[in-house]
C-alpha cells in the first residue's frame, strides 16, 4: 500500500473517512496556508485560518459546487 496521497497518510485519511477528493481539497488548503492568500484571525490568542469559499473554489473549481466544498470543509 502506497504511504501518502497527496502527502497525507493514507491510513490516517482512511481512519478519519476521508476520500481523495478530500484529500486533494486538504492539500489545497495546505499550500495556501504559506502563502499570502490565506487571512488569519485571532480569537482568544488562538490563531485560526481563514478560509473564503469563493476564492478557494474559483482555484480548484474541479471540486464541483460551493455546497460540495462546504461539505468536504465541514467534515
């Protein structure tokens, strides 16, 4: 069996239900997260991301709908 999708864990995705799909959508955020354009907000001295749907499906429009991409972030 094949280590890493996408550089995620396959055991570790296969544990937490995740697809490839899913996995692909990972890896898009992860890149993100380095490079400028990804926003960050600080609520009670905890840094979270971000994440602007419309922006993030105009780069990978591939994922399909806004709901399906609400669908894979949420999970």
């Amino acid at each position: 069996m094949k280590y890493t999708i996408l550089g995620f864990q396959q055991e570790k995705l296969i544990a937490n239900k995740l697809t490839v799909e899913d996995a692909f959508v990972l890896r898009v955020i992860k890149d993100m997260f380095s490079s400028a354009s990804m926003e960050f907000k600080e609520f009670n001295g905890v840094k979270f991301m971000w994440v602007n749907y419309t922006y993030l499906l105009g780069q990978v429009p591939i994922v399909g709908s806004k709901r399906n991409l609400m669908r894979k972030i949420e999970r």
